[in-house]
C-alpha cells in the first residue's frame, strides 16, 4: 500500500508563484509514475502533469505548457509540481496520483491523462489563485 499526501496549496494572487510536494510512503517510489491532477467545483478531474518513473519523460496539459514543471526527487519519495504565472482559472483541488509502471514500458500521453489508470491518490490540497 501507498499513501501519497500532499501540501503546498493556499491562496496566492494572480502571476504568483507556488510549489506543491507529495511524499509518498514505500520503497519502491522510483517504479511508479506519478502525476498530478485537479478538479475544480463542478468539472471533471484533469491530469495537469505526468512524469514517468525514471523520470525521463514529461507530460503536460496545453493549458499549463510553459507555466507549470513537474520533478521528482527518488531519494526523498516526494514529486513537485513548481506553478508559476498562476491565473484564476488554476484555482482548484489538486491531487497526487501513482501509477505502478513496468519498467522500459512504453505509456503514451494518452495513458497518462486516464485518471483510472494510476493506482494511488492523496488527499488533495486547494490552490486558490485571486484576480
């Protein structure tokens, strides 16, 4: 089993700057792919960013290209989602999301952004972004 738990949300203006973590729990961190997601009142949740196990491959949704990076540190179990340039329209509960992946396997963007395919969720954590 895995707990991811997320933090780094709150409540910035717009053009401003946050850093969400997840540190995730197991010794086998380095084997899942992992990816964040969010969900604002009323909608559906969306994959915003993906990065493979190795950390060799990066997915990003049209509306986050340029703004948002995410990273992963294999020694410390924890992925970061770095958003900067931050609009309103960001404002939502993001999530942390694992995906057990074989590794060498080939998962295409598309596989990435199927929430139903990642194995773990966190808790959630609000970004609130104020114009």
């Amino acid at each position: 089993q895995v707990q991811l738990v997320e933090s780094g949300g709150g409540l910035v203006q717009a053009g401003g700057s946050l850093r969400l973590s997840c540190a995730a729990s197991g010794r086998t961190f380095s084997s899942y792919a992992m990816g964040w997601f969010r969900q604002a009142p009323g909608k559906v949740r969306d994959l915003v960013a993906a990065i493979s196990w190795s950390g060799g491959s990066t997915y990003y949704a049209d509306s986050v290209k340029g703004r948002f990076t995410i990273s992963r540190d294999n020694a410390k179990n924890t992925v970061y989602l770095q958003m900067n340039s931050l609009k309103p329209e960001d404002t939502a509960v993001y999530y942390c999301a694992a995906d057990v992946q074989v590794p060498g396997g080939y998962y295409s963007r598309s596989y990435y952004q199927r929430s139903y395919e990642y194995d773990y969720w966190g808790q959630g954590t609000q970004v609130t972004v104020s114009s």
